[in-house]
C-alpha cells in the first residue's frame, strides 16, 4: 500500500513538474500598450472568425450577383464514323432478283455545335437583395 501511495505521488510531482518548466521554456513577450492591442487584433479568435465570416459574405454576394448577370453557354461535337453500317438490300430493287446487295448508310464525319445565351431581365427579390445597405428598400 505504501508503494502504490509512492508511486502515486512521485508520478503526480513529475507531472507538475513537466508542466511547470513547460511554461517556463517559452519566449516572453514585452509590449508596448500600443503593440498589444495590435497584436491582440491580429490574434484575437472572435477577431479572425469575424474575418472569415465577411469573406463568407462577400462570396454570397458574388455567387448572388452572378445570377443576375449574362450567362452564355456553348458546346460542340465531332463524331469520327470509322465503319459506316452495311445494310443487305434484296436485289429486287435495283433489278436483280434474288441477289442481296450491300448498300452504306450515313456518313463518315459528322459535327454539329450549339451556342445559348440568356440574361435575367427581371426578380425583384434578386434586386431588392442587392440593394447596397443604407438606400431605402421601397
């Protein structure tokens, strides 16, 4: 029982121990008023997570913004026919009865390409959204 207790408090003394010079180790910081109200502004969390969060919005107000701009869209397409498809046609139509003869269809390149263009012209909660703040909203 008496080594248990000495176990016990030896490893909770190097414990306290390792923590104690653990703080001691670091680089102290001296500043000015000045300098620690800059330094608090550039490491503050509440500081950089307000930041973060105007970024945010300013990227909402973009993608919004974007919706009611010009939209374009293009496509295009090229098909290489490497073997047109052979069809057995009977004889009798071209007057040679009981004969089947070969006969291609379709052609061996085909392209084809489409542009579209479309524009909002109007949505008067999309407007309204983007309304600068301090302007009435009437």
């Amino acid at each position: 029982m008496k080594s248990k207790f000495l176990i016990a408090a030896v490893s909770f003394l190097l414990v306290v121990w390792s923590a104690v010079t653990a703080q001691e180790n670091g680089q102290e910081l001296t500043f000015s008023l000045k300098e620690a109200q800059d330094y608090a502004l550039v490491h503050n969390k509440m500081v950089l997570a307000a930041k973060s969060d105007v970024l945010a919005t300013k990227a909402a107000l973009w993608e919004t913004i974007s919706a009611a701009l010009p939209q374009v869209e293009a496509s295009g397409s090229f098909t290489d026919n490497l073997k047109l498809m052979t069809t057995l046609l009977p004889g009798e139509f071209f007057g040679q009865p009981g004969i089947k003869i070969p006969v291609t269809f379709g052609s061996q390149f085909n392209s084809s390409a489409s542009v579209q263009a479309s524009m909002l012209i109007f949505n008067a909660p999309l407007f309204i959204a983007l309304k600068p703040p301090g302007l009435p909203r009437s």
